[in-house]
C-alpha cells in the first residue's frame, strides 16, 4: 500500500472513532482583555506542531521563554495529519499548529461542511492564524511531487478547546503571527505570513 494511502486509513479509522471527543471538550472562550497580567503561577502549554518545525519551534520558543515570565512551552512533533487525529480525538493541547488547511479545516467548525462534514468543533472561534509559508511535507501534496522540487505549504496555529490556558495560548500564537519571530523564519528558508 502507498505511503499517502495508509496513512488516509489511518486518518480515517482514528476519525470515525474519535469524533464526538471534540464536540464533548468545552473550555472557556479566550480572554477579552488585552492587559490580563502574566500568570502568578507556573504553567505549562503543550503544542501540536508538525515536524517540519521542529528548528523553528525550538528557537522560537526559547525566545518566548526569554520574554515571558511563568509560560513554558513543551511542543509534540509529528506528522499533521496525525496531529489533527490528536486534537479530533480530543487529546489533551493548548496550540494545534498545522502544515496544511484542509488538517486544520477538519477541526474547525467555522471551515462550514464541506471542509468539515462531522462538524469538528475542537479550535476556539476566532483563534486560527495563518503565519508562515514554506517547505511541507510532499506526501500531502495534491500533485506529484518530483525529485528535487519543494512542496510549499501555509502553516496555521489555533488555540484548541481543551486547553486551560486559553489567554495565554492566544499570547503565543500573537507572538508566532507578529513579527517577533521573523528572522527565525527566514533563517529556515520561510516566509512570515500577514
């Protein structure tokens, strides 16, 4: 079987049997204001990322870490397509970054039916944020790929609905979009999103 097409089984049979997680995991929506101190307490978010961030991530958070104060940030690489079984299932996340929009369409309930036919409600309403552009992972590509050429691809990052820390997620995700991480970016070989 190819590649593309066991993992579309995968996908499919992790689906059909995890889809209501998402529409039983209510959390409370993100905080209004803007001036919500910085957390008295330590806390940790936990982010979904696809692999092909592993670099970025990684300096990208040690920079947040430098100007946050009692924010720590573990992230889990895999490939995206099992990171969104992840979220649709209901597994415990505060960010889901994703390296495709049909993977974070599948999880969010504003994408309308057509994107989302099971009616995933796992992203909080307004929080997906489209920031960077760049080299994805080729077996999600609609098109051959050939040898040597570089699949591009948008990547986007939500604050999911199990999360606890709903402000402080959105606080990650404004740094992520800003502008503050930028030169990482382009370091890598990507292109800011705005």
């Amino acid at each position: 079987m190819h590649h593309r097409q066991v993992l579309a089984v995968l996908l499919a049979f992790t689906l059909a049997f995890s889809m209501a997680a998402c529409q039983q995991a209510q959390q409370p929506e993100p905080a209004e204001d803007p001036q919500e101190p910085v957390p008295a307490e330590p806390i940790t978010l936990q982010v979904f990322a696809p692999e092909e961030l592993m670099g970025i991530m990684a300096d990208a958070v040690y920079r947040y870490k430098g100007e946050t104060q009692n924010v720590s940030i573990i992230v889990t690489y895999d490939e995206g397509i099992v990171q969104t079984a992840k979220v649709e299932a209901g597994v415990a996340c505060d960010i889901f970054i994703s390296d495709e929009e049909r993977f974070m369409d599948w999880v969010d309930f504003e994408a309308g039916y057509e994107a989302n036919p099971n009616g995933n409600d796992c992203i909080v309403e307004g929080s997906r944020t489209a920031f960077l552009h760049g080299p994805g992972n080729a077996d999600y590509s609609e098109e051959k790929v050939l040898v040597g050429e570089v699949y591009e691809s948008d990547f986007s990052a939500a604050v999911c609905r199990t999360t606890a820390y709903p402000y402080e997620s959105g606080r990650f995700i404004e740094f992520l979009a800003g502008g503050k991480a930028d030169d990482i970016y382009e370091a890598y070989g990507y292109e800011p999103i705005r």
